[in-house]
C-alpha cells in the first residue's frame, strides 16, 4: 500500500464550540466514476493517481460546501474547511472540520445520518483531459477548489463517504 498525504496544522482546542472533526473518501484514484459528474459534458471521469498526488496541496485550506436537500454543489454555502488530505491505496482521504456552531442543523443532519447515507464529490479547476474523445475522461492534470457534501447516491463516484470523527 501507498501512502502520500498533507495537511495543515492547527492548535488543538478541546471543546472548540465550532470545530466538529469530520473524515471522508473524496474520490477514488485510478478508478471511474460511477456516472458523469457536473461539469464533465456527461462523460464518466477517472482522476489518475499522479494527478491527485500532484494536486493535493491546493486542497488544504479549501472549504467544505453543502446544498439543501444534499443533492449537489454550492460554492456559497461553506460550512467547513480541509485540513489533511492523503492517497491511501486507491482512496482520496480528507480530514477537517465543520463550523458546528454556525451551522447547527446541517452538522445535526450528518451526525444522525448513517454513516452510509452520505458522500463527497470534489470541486476542481484547470483540469486536464488527456483525450477529451475517449468515453471515459482520464484527468492528468487538476487543481483542487472545494468539496461538498452529499448524499452518497447522488455522488459521481459512489465509494466516497462522509462522518464526523467520534
């Protein structure tokens, strides 16, 4: 097994009233999508591992977004932020926290969900397709904007998921 990971540092603050541990499986790496991710003109994606590897400085710092109904993507509702990302075999692994106390009802929504019930779906700029005429868009080359949270059905890659830390 391969490991390459990063993170930010922060102070720890026990009992920090806005800073709800979360980990999660972004993406898979060498693997394709399940189905067309927005963005992707309805082709299935594979995020190769050089590219993940090369790319996972820009996702420390990036912010954790949801969307009422948890169906999908809003940049404008960040409601926590990445701290550590690593490869971890074939799993893109992400740590952070959620802002708790700013968003009370969303972080209550995910504690009682099942920790099968939700997902991640990554955000990325500057992505480069290697055949943008091949079924499947193998991307060699991307930088890391976000992520939100989702329902893991309505996820491109079905594999991710999404838990506050116990």
């Amino acid at each position: 097994m391969r490991l390459d990971a990063m993170a930010v540092k922060f102070p720890r603050v026990l009992g920090h009233p806005n800073r709800v541990d979360f980990e999660g499986v972004l993406t898979l790496v060498d693997a394709a999508s399940d189905r067309a991710p927005a963005g992707a003109r309805g082709h299935r994606v594979l995020l190769t591992r050089a590219a993940a590897e090369a790319a996972l400085p820009s996702l420390l710092g990036m912010g954790v977004d949801y969307r009422p109904g948890w169906d999908g993507h809003d940049a404008k509702r960040k409601i926590g932020l990445i701290t550590e990302a690593g490869v971890v075999g074939r799993r893109l692994k992400v740590r952070g926290y959620l802002y708790g106390r700013d968003f009370p009802e969303e972080t209550e929504t995910i504690r009682s969900s099942s920790p099968e019930v939700m997902g991640m779906s990554y955000e990325l700029a500057d992505a480069q397709v290697a055949d943008m005429r091949e079924e499947i868009w193998r991307l060699t080359r991307a930088t890391f904007t976000g992520a939100a949270i989702l329902l893991r059905d309505k996820a491109a890659y079905r594999a991710t998921s999404f838990r506050l830390a116990s």
